[in-house]
C-alpha cells in the first residue's frame, strides 16, 4: 500500500501537475479517481474535512491539503521525511 493518497479528477491541471511531481520523484501514490465516482467523491470530502476540490492528497494518512501544499513540501524539502523508507530525491537547495 502506498503511503501517499491522492483523489483527482481526469482533466485537473493539478491533479496531473501533482501525480507528475511525485513521479519525478519517484515517489509511489494511490490514485483515486473521483471524476464518475460519487461514493468516492463523498469518501475524499470525509477525508479531507468537507475540501471539495481536486487535488486532495494525503502523505501517511494525514491530509496535507492540494497541489500548493504538496510542491511547497518538496520546495522546502519535508516531502520526503513525511514518507520516511521510500526512496525521494532530495529538493535541490
């Protein structure tokens, strides 16, 4: 299982922009597609504290927030650590 969640919608800007981060990174991530999905829609609103919008990514079943939060994490190098034994490349200084 990995430890990073995301919910997205197919033709979301950032969710593509946040998957294509974390694949650069060679980080692993559930995908959870919610653009036909009503029950899982619901499920990541329940998650996420009623957040309705596209990214709503979890890091070790915490919820971090959207794409922002997640680029911010890795610009100030705390990606990685919040995922702990999976292989990250560090953020450039």
């Amino acid at each position: 299982m990995s430890l990073v969640t995301l919910y997205t919608k197919k033709d979301c800007p950032y969710s593509r922009s946040a998957k294509a981060l974390l694949r650069g990174l060679g980080i692993d991530y559930e995908d959870i597609d919610v653009t036909d999905d009503k029950r899982r829609l619901l499920e990541m609103m329940e998650r996420s504290n009623g957040g309705i919008s596209v990214p709503q990514i979890f890091v070790a079943g915490h919820h971090i927030g959207g794409f922002s939060e997640l680029a911010r994490l890795q610009q100030q190098g705390l990606l990685a650590g919040m995922i702990g034994g999976q292989d990250a490349v560090p953020s450039p200084s």
